[in-house]
C-alpha cells in the first residue's frame, strides 16, 4: 500500500539547508499496525507529514496505492490526501462551533455524496466509536476522550485507506488513552491500516510493528513482540514481562 524509496527531505534554513530525513526506504502492506517512534528532532514527524501527504519529498518517491505522487497536480494531490487517509491529531482539531456531527462531516462536504448520503456516514462514523447520543454536542460540552472519538469518526467517515494518528493520546489522562488505544486496536481488528507517530513506548506496545527513526535514519523496524498477561499471577506476569524487556 505505501513505499517510500530512497527518500531525502532537505529544508532551507535560510542559506543553510537542513536535512531532515536521510534515503528512507519503507514499505507498508494494507491492515498493518505500525508505530513510528523517535525523540524530538529525529524527523518522525517530517515523515508523518510525508505519509499523510501534508508535505512533499526532495528526492526519492512516495508510492501510495499506486499512485506516484511526485507526479501528481496538486488537485490531484488535495483529492488523494482528502480519500486516503484518515488524520487523527493530538489536539483533536475539531472545529469549536461546529457540532460531533458536523465536525465528521466536514470531510464529506465536497465528495458529491447527497445530504442523505451523508448522514448516514456520519451516524455510522459516530455509532462505530460509541457517541452517536453526542453527535449533537459541540466540542465544549464533550471530554478529552469523547474529543478524539469524534476525531476518529471524521477520519473514518470517508472509509480511508490508512488511518494516521500524531501522538493520538498526548492530551489525555492515562485511562483515556487506554480508551483510545483500545478503539484502535478494534479498528485494525476490522483489517484498518493504523500508522501511529509517537514517542510513548506504552502507545508504541500497541503496534505489531515499531519503525524507530534517529537523525532522519531508519534505526530499526521490528515485528512487536505482545504477550497478553491480564490472567496471569502477578509474579507470572512481572516474569514475562521482564523477558520481554530484556
């Protein structure tokens, strides 16, 4: 589904120019589950821009569902970006006036569905992450976790290749996000494609797979090992556990 090659990402700094990331060679196959992690300045994030078409590449290609992108208008561009992926922000970036339901519907607003069409998307998005009783409700009258629920409704309404998220649990508290890395995990269950860009291990031992970036470099990119210890004895558990560290 997405193949990055020999990828180079330089920014002008003004006459200095910076590279971010350095021949990034990346496949990923349809309903994989991936984590992308790295301190700050590791050029996870440019990468993340990358993959969700939110910027371009200096060299190398980026090969999304066939398509090539260096070869694409930027219509061509706009309209891809809007179909196949699915963006899901630390922040939620909902829209404060705008209500659950037509938050998720902004995406829809130009796919020339008809408004019935379109409701029943939207109700469907908002049913599937449990908060079709709040689709009435603006941003102010819902809670962090309800925030991003909604979130993940709008990026799931337009049935998206590959759903993105950008550190999808930084604002809320540690139950919440377990909420919301729950609903994740259910969603790539479903045979959803889920790239997760994070610098929290915990988000990361979610994941079937972990893409470790350094100094804009691939540093590894390793199949997660994940033990499910709920029913075990808890020296049974701290014993796995440690085996896993280690």
């Amino acid at each position: 589904m997405i193949d990055l090659i020999n990828v180079v990402k330089d920014f002008k700094n003004g006459d200095v120019s910076v590279r971010a990331l350095q021949e990034i060679n990346l496949h990923i196959d349809q309903g994989e589950f991936v984590a992308i992690m790295g301190p700050s300045g590791s050029g996870k994030s440019t990468l993340m821009n990358i993959l969700g078409l939110l910027d371009i590449v200096s060299e190398g290609e980026y090969i999304l569902n066939d398509n090539n992108i260096k070869k694409m208008s930027e219509a061509q561009f706009a309209i891809l970006r809007n179909k196949e992926i699915g963006f899901v922000f630390q922040s939620f970036n909902l829209l404060p006036k705008l209500t659950a339901f037509r938050n998720v519907e902004l995406p829809l607003v130009y796919s020339g569905l008809s408004k019935k069409e379109r409701r029943e998307r939207v109700i469907a998005a908002l049913e599937r992450v449990g908060l079709a009783d709040r689709m009435d409700h603006k941003p102010n009258q819902l809670s962090g976790g309800q925030s991003q629920r909604v979130a993940i409704a709008r990026a799931l309404v337009t049935n998206p290749s590959f759903l993105l998220g950008d550190e999808p649990t930084g604002a809320l508290d540690s139950k919440t996000g377990e909420m919301i890395m729950d609903l994740f995990c259910q969603l790539h269950e479903e045979g959803r494609t889920v790239i997760l860009v994070t610098h929290d291990e915990h988000v990361a031992s979610y994941a079937d797979r972990v893409i470790r970036i350094l100094d804009g470099k691939i540093l590894s990119d390793e199949l997660n090992l994940k033990v499910d210890t709920r029913s075990l004895s808890d020296d049974s558990r701290s014993m796995i556990e440690e085996e896993v560290r280690i």
